[in-house]
C-alpha cells in the first residue's frame, strides 16, 4: 500500500459554455498528481474527439449494462445522452494517493454528496447570462434550438452554486484556472492530508534531541 494519503476528490461543475473543461485542463497540465477522471458517455464522438482519450464513447446498452452493474460512481442525463464516471477508475487513483478532478453536471455532483464520499466542489460562473450567451453562440456548432436549451439548463443549473465548497468566475482562462490551483493546493496543505508528513518532520526533532542527549 502507498503510504501517501488518500487523494482528494475535486468537483468541477459549470454550466456548458462556461470553458470548464478547457479550465481543467489547464490545471491538470500545471499540478503533478492531479488527474482529470475520463467519463463514459453514450453521446457520438465529435469531430476531433478520441476514443479513450476526451471520454470513453459506449453504446446505450453497454451504459445501461454498467448502470446494473453499480460500475458507476455517478451518473446522469445530459442533454438526452448518458455521462458517468467509473467508480473503479477514479478508486485506484484516489487509492494511490493521486488527486482526481472530476468534470460533471450539477446532477452527478448531487449524487456524489448524497452517497456521502467525500469531495471539494467548485463551482465555476460565467461573468454574467449574456456573456455565456456570446460564449455558446462563437463557439457554435450548435443549432438555435440547442443554444436555447443549454442556455434553459444553464439557469437550472447556476441556482446550486450554494452546494459547493467554492465558486469561480471564469472571467479570463488564466486568472481563473489560478484561482483552482489555489484551492488545490489550500486543500492538499489541510492538517488531515498532511497529518503523515508533518509526523516525519516531527520524528527529526526527536530524534536531535536524543542525539544531542547522547553526546
Ligand atoms: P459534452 O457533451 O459537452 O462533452 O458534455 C455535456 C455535459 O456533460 C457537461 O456539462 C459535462 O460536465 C457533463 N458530463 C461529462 N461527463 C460527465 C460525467 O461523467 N457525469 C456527469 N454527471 N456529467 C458529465
């Protein structure tokens, strides 16, 4: 067994269009042992999109087969297509002592905190409506008809902010993606994480002490 710690398990939630997944990125690029969970998904991969690498693309029946199972740890409805997160993937890493972001809707963060497993969840704001407004329509592959449902869920969603631990407003990638590092890193200093470590350096004190008693 690792004598790390167990990892910590981050919660990013955001409405679509809010730049979540890019923010996340960033920060797994900049945290050593900080992993972004892969989810399942039963949506079609878009263009530019892997298989293994942006989400593990299943069928419906496969997912429906892993939901009997219990293999997932969450999982939800988006937009008509299911997400779900593998309870077995994220357990190893937490188990070695890595900490593991995952990126998922307001409804599988729900059930994350009902089940009662521990996590720090953060909730990420776009500025204001009418910005992730703008945001939903450059970036658009999307219909009139989608723009307005993600917009509908977006109003849902942003109304749960208060479930979570902390609240970011991506106003600008960099600034923002900094602001979640400095949760990370206020998480990982907690005396519960670094109970472990602290006890090593103690032990040095101790063992000076007996070494200058003996000499
Ligand atoms: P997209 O299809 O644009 O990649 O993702 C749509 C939504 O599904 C996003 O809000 C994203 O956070 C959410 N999502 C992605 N993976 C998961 C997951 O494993 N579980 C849940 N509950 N939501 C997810």
């Amino acid at each position: 067994m690792s004598s790390n710690p167990r990892g910590l398990l981050f919660i990013v939630s955001a409405p679509s269009g809010t730049g979540k997944t890019t923010l996340v990125e960033r920060l797994v690029q900049d945290l050593p042992n900080l992993h972004m969970s892969r989810s399942y998904t039963s949506r079609a991969a878009r263009p530019g999109e892997q298989d293994g690498v942006d989400y593990n693309f299943i069928s419906r029946d496969r997912f429906a087969a892993m939901v009997r199972d219990g293999a997932f740890l969450e999982w939800a409805d988006v937009f008509g297509h299911c997400y779900g997160t593998a309870a077995a993937d994220t357990e190893a890493m937490l188990a070695r002592g890595d900490d593991v972001v995952l990126v998922i809707d307001v409804q599988g963060a729900r059930q994350v905190r009902s089940r009662g497993i521990e996590n720090v969840g953060i909730f990420v704001l776009p500025p204001s409506a009418d910005i992730l407004e703008q945001r939903l329509r450059g970036r658009s592959k999307d219909s009139e008809e989608q723009i307005h449902q993600r917009l509908e869920t977006a109003r849902r969603e942003v109304g749960e902010f208060a479930e979570y631990e902390y609240v970011v407003v991506n106003n600008e990638i960099e600034a923002a993606a900094s602001r979640i590092g400095g949760i990370v890193l206020a998480e990982r200093a907690r005396v519960k994480q670094m109970r472990r470590a602290a006890e090593k350096i103690i032990e040095t004190f101790k063992e000076q002490r007996h070494h200058a008693q003996n000499t």
